[in-house]
C-alpha cells in the first residue's frame, strides 16, 4: 500500500493577493478563544482568586508571555548562532520559530506579574492557565501537521506519511501523536485533578511533570531539529527541556506539600472538624 503524502490541508487558509491567513494562526487563534472559555469558567467555580469578568485581563497577559517567551526561548534554546549572526531575524517572527518551553517560562512570569499587580494568589492563576493550556497544545501541533513540519522519524507503519522535507520515505506523524496525548489525555488528568487537589499549584505543578512526561516520550519518534541533532545521551534538546520540566514538577508538588496554601475546599472541610 502506497504511502499517505503530506499536505492533506493546503496550509494556507485564505489569499488576499499578498496577504496569507495560514491555518497555523488559526489554530493559535482558536487556541486563545478556548482558553479563555476555561479560564472565565474556572474563575466562575472558584468564586477567585479574580473576578471572572477580569478573564480577558489575565488571557493579555499570559498571550503576551506565550509570544514573548516562545520567540525568545526559540533564539535561545534552539538557533542562536544563527540569531548572532543576523541579530535583526529575530524579529522575522513570519519565518517561524517559537519554543513552547520558552512560552512556558513567559507565561509564568506573565502570571507572577499579573497576580503582583492584582494582588491574587499566583498558585491558584497558574492552576486555572496550566488547565487551560492542552487545548492549545492540541490545536498548535495540529497547525504543525497542517504546515507538515515538526514530523517523526522514518517507520514502516502502516499510518507512516511522506512529509516534502522528509524525504522519501513514510515517517512519523508526531505532530498527531503530541496532539493527542498533550492535548486532550492531559487535559482529562488535569481537569479530574482540578477538584481534588490539596493545594493551590499542584494542578500546574501535574501539568509540568504530565507534559514533560509526554513530549519526552514521543520525541524518541520525532526527528531532531536539523540545526542540533542529537545532543548529550543521544537525547534531543526538547527531551533535555523536558526532564528540567519534569525535575520542576516534582520540585513544586514537594514545596507544595509543606509550603502550600490550601485550596477553598480543604480549607472547609478542615474548619468543619471538631477539636
């Protein structure tokens, strides 16, 4: 049986002569409007730590973050000689490049300053973002496989795909494989954790150790970036990322264990136990 062939999707939506409206920024645009919707529905079940009409408030700052941190997270983690070079394609932000561990950090310096200014409690913000975040996970590596970049490792599978810059070859589709296990399995973990957590944080401290988990995995199916390869253990650079990921995680649930202020619903059941 022949082969599939990528793209399955012309990656461009729309032509308006020299204007593209490509489905790659369609799909963060969608990612934004479904987070939100949780963010204003989370900050409606938790009566706080804001007010949920303040929803689009928080979504400005963590997008800016996202961009941000995602751009330069790229220039850092993965082509900076390049960026040394030419400095000024820094900027080219149309040519692609975004890191979701920078985005990461950006959003949750994004968070820190939000929560600073509104004086709300960082941890629980940062559960309702971290709750909020696999829906966009999932649209983006979707946009990726519409784009047919960021493609897996050559199989013999019956579902493996030529991809144009793959080669000849059937490879992977990892784009689809993260999509689902960062997108839709992670969120379901997370939003049964929302109402059993302890204390504010652990939701974003599972979404660190989930994702990482995760990505890390699949990686060993996704082909290397052209520029790095294969950097210390044969490891990649966003397995690397991933494990300093997880490594926090597990940092944040032991601080939160000692540390951690409880969540609205402990806090009740506690003040409800007779001396």
């Amino acid at each position: 049986m022949a082969a599939l062939t990528c793209p399955f999707i012309d990656p461009v939506l729309v032509r308006l002569g020299p204007l593209e409206i490509r489905w790659y920024g369609v799909m963060y645009l969608l990612g934004f409007i479904a987070g939100y919707y949780v963010i204003k529905s989370e900050l409606r079940r938790k009566q706080g730590p804001i007010p949920a009409e303040n929803a689009d408030d928080l979504l400005f700052y963590l997008v800016v973050g996202l961009l941000l941190g995602g751009r330069i997270g790229y220039v850092l983690f993965y082509n900076l000689p390049a960026y040394i070079a030419a400095p000024w394609e820094i900027l080219y932000v149309w040519h692609g490049g975004m890191s979701f561990h920078g985005g990461l950090l950006g959003m949750i310096l994004a968070g820190v300053v939000f929560s600073r200014t509104r004086n709300a409690n960082f941890w629980s913000l940062a559960d309702i973002g971290a709750l909020a975040s696999p829906i966009g996970l999932m649209l983006g590596r979707i946009g990726n496989f519409i784009n047919c970049e960021l493609f897996g490792r050559v199989t013999d599978l019956p579902w493996g795909i030529v991809f144009p810059d793959g080669g000849n070859l059937p490879r992977h589709p990892s784009q689809l494989y993260e999509a689902f296990f960062e997108g839709p399995v992670l969120f379901l973990i997370l939003w049964i954790l929302r109402v059993r957590t302890a204390v504010h944080g652990q939701v974003l401290a599972a979404f660190l150790v989930g994702y990482g988990l995760a990505r890390f995995s699949i990686e060993f199916l996704r082909e290397p970036d052209p520029q790095l390869g294969y950097l210390f253990f044969g490891l990649t650079m966003g397995q690397l990322l991933c494990i300093g990921m997880m490594i926090a995680g597990a940092a944040l649930f032991t601080y939160l264990r000692y540390y951690g202020v409880p969540t609205e619903k402990r806090s009740d059941r506690t003040s409800r136990v007779k001396p």
